[in-house]
C-alpha cells in the first residue's frame, strides 16, 4: 500500500474513533446506567474491529504508522472495556 494513502487511512480511522469516544458523555447523561454500559460495549466493540482490520493490516506494512497506546483522553470509568484510542 502506498505510504501516503496508508497514512490518510491511519489518520481517519483515528478520527472515527475520536468521534465514538466523544459520543459517550452525552450518551450517559441521557440513558439509564443499563443502556449505557450497551452502547459503551457496542463503541468498544466498533473501535476494536477498526483497531484489528484497518489499523494492524496498515501496520504490517507500515508499522511506524501503529499508533502507540494513549488512554489520556478516555473519559475516566469503573469499567476498562474500552480499547485504548488510537493516535499518530
């Protein structure tokens, strides 16, 4: 993959998952604690999948593009099934 779409790529996938991660405030302001820990599940499950089939399959062949793990803008939780967010 050519250097420079792989790091457009990269570089979506992290928004994306910027943007997931910005949903969860609002989300538990306005649901009950039961929906919430769905739907947080449900956002774990979306930021895994973009981790593991776009992010490690770029990192193969540009594996300075794998963002090293920074939970530092994850809302703080008593439940840690979230990954951690991805960064360049």
């Amino acid at each position: 993959m050519d250097r420079k779409i792989a790091e457009q790529i990269v570089a979506l996938v992290n928004s994306q998952i910027d943007q997931l991660i910005s949903t969860l405030e609002p989300v538990e302001a306005a649901v009950s604690p039961e929906e919430f820990a769905g739907y947080k599940r449900g956002i774990a499950k979306v930021i895994t999948a973009f981790d593991v089939e776009i992010i490690e399959r770029v990192a193969r062949e540009h594996p300075d593009l794998k963002p090293s793990d920074d939970d530092a803008d994850l809302p703080e939780s008593d439940e840690d099934d979230l990954p951690r967010a991805s960064r360049n």
